[in-house]
C-alpha cells in the first residue's frame, strides 16, 4: 500500500471483546511509561490500521491468528509471535483465522528503559504467560472498587522483568540468514524465486534450506512462499482497487487465473468473492 493510503480506521465488531488497563485505573504503569494496555478477545469483524502512530505498540499473539501488514512486509501471526511496532511505522491488523487473542502494550515515543528498533519486527518467543497471568490478576483488581496499591505496584514490576526478559537477548542480536531471506522473500515477491536460489542465498544446500523451513516455518520454502504470495495478496484484495491481473503479476503468478487458482485453493473462494465481501 502507498503511503498516502494508509490511515487510522478501527472497525471492530460486537463479538470482539477488548479489555482495557488505562493509567487512570492504574497509575504504575506510568513508571513503565504505559499510555495503554489491554486483551483483546477478537471474533467477527476486526480490522485496525493506523498510520504513523505516535506511540510504540508491542503486541503478544497468544491463541487463533491474526494478519499484520505494514508499508514493509505482511505476516500471519499465530501463538507466541511477538509484534513489535516503533512508534511512526504504519500497520494494520485483522482476523487471519475465526477468533484470535492477544495482549498488547503501548508505550510513549520517548520510552527510556527500552530502545526500539525503528522498523517493525516479529520474533518467535518461547512464551507470554508470565505476562498474561500479571495482565489478568491485574484486571481482576480492576473489578475492586479499589485496587491493591502493594498489588498493583508489584505486577507492574513482574511485567517490566518480564518484558526485559523478552526483549533484552533479542536487542542486539543479528538477524539470522534465515530470517534475512525471509524479509527478502516478503520485498521481493513478484521474483520468480527457486529453491536453489533460496539455498544459495544462505549458502547451504538444497536439502539443508528445506530442513531450515521445515525447522522454522513448518513447511517447505516453496510453501512458504506461496503463503506470504497469499496473505499478501489478500491484503491488496482488501485494501486497494488493483484488478486481479495487476495484482498477480504483483505476486509473481504467470496471470489473474493462476493467482485466482492458487487464491480459491487456499482460502476457499474466489479472489472476486473475497473482494466483494470486504465491500458490502
């Protein structure tokens, strides 16, 4: 998407139910530099896109999927992905699957304790319970008619290690060439990739590249390329007015009806059928 197409649009419908940590309720969490936190318990119509955020917003996927797309690169995002999204990047989140949950954070642009990247990244991390477990006994305090101050200040603190935990090894650390790739796989989707080129680009073997997807993405590459061909194309089925032939040559599909093949297999129905239902 271009940039004079993004913007700040929040279509969230009655089935989603989001529940809010505000420093109003919570004034600890000020000392984290927390302008807002909350769950989202997500089914039904949701889609959030925001252009150029003010603030830096973490997002930890916890159970169902969703999609994230940025001017950069779109994802899936399923259990035990970390989004992190710098404050000024533009994103936009929706539904990738019936119901998706997940807890977020955002922080002021000027955050001390912790320096984010400046483009928007997403890790896979062991596990978000501690932070989960802290974010619910929090909100249990919320149904008090007054929270716990002793309480409160000691959960704020158990998510800051948490996340500092989290995010600390992960400050410095080189990307590897895996995930190098990757993101030349997402920049670069319409290249008519092969698997040698791929093995080559990491300098191992065919077999060895296969291991490498199957270890991380749980498929093979050409798999793995089809899918991000895939929800990226969706994104562009939702988001802008391409004809279906633009947007296969976009994806590297030899014309509309090999994208229109490829699109019905996966999703279920036709690219046509898709659009139609993000424009009643």
């Amino acid at each position: 998407m271009s940039e004079q197409h993004w913007q700040d649009k929040f279509e969230i419908g009655p089935a989603c139910v989001e529940r809010f940590l505000t420093t109003e309720r919570f004034s600890e969490l000020t000392k984290l530099q927390i302008n807002l936190s909350g769950v989202s318990y997500l089914r039904g119509e949701y889609f959030v896109s925001r252009k150029a955020p003010q603030e830096h917003t973490l997002l930890f996927s916890m159970a169902g999927a969703g999609s994230l797309h940025t001017s950069e690169f779109s994802q899936r995002l399923g259990p035990n992905d970390l989004v992190i999204l710098p404050a000024g990047v533009n994103y936009s989140l929706s539904l990738a699957s019936h119901f998706w949950r997940h807890n977020w954070f955002q922080f002021s642009a000027d955050i001390s304790w912790y320096r984010f990247p400046k483009n928007a990244k997403v890790l896979k991390i062991n596990s978000s319970q501690n932070i989960d477990k802290c974010m619910k006994l929090l909100l249990d305090e919320e149904t008090k008619a007054k929270a716990d101050p002793l309480v409160e200040s000691a959960l704020t603190q158990l998510i800051k290690r948490y996340l500092l935990q989290l995010l600390k090894p992960l400050k410095n650390a080189e990307p590897s060439p895996l995930h190098k790739l990757e993101q030349q796989l997402r920049s670069s989707l319409h290249y008519p990739w092969t698997v040698a080129e791929m093995a080559q680009r990491l300098s191992v073997s065919e077999a060895h590249c296969y291991r490498l997807f199957q270890q991380e993405f749980k498929c093979s590459p050409k798999q793995y390329l089809s899918r991000l061909r895939l929800e990226h194309g969706s994104y562009l089925l939702r988001e802008s007015r391409w004809s279906i032939d633009v947007i296969a040559s976009q994806l590297g599909y030899q014309d509309g009806f090999a994208f229109a093949h490829r699109f019905k297999k996966s999703f279920g129905v036709s690219p046509g059928r898709y659009r139609r239902s993000f424009n009643q």
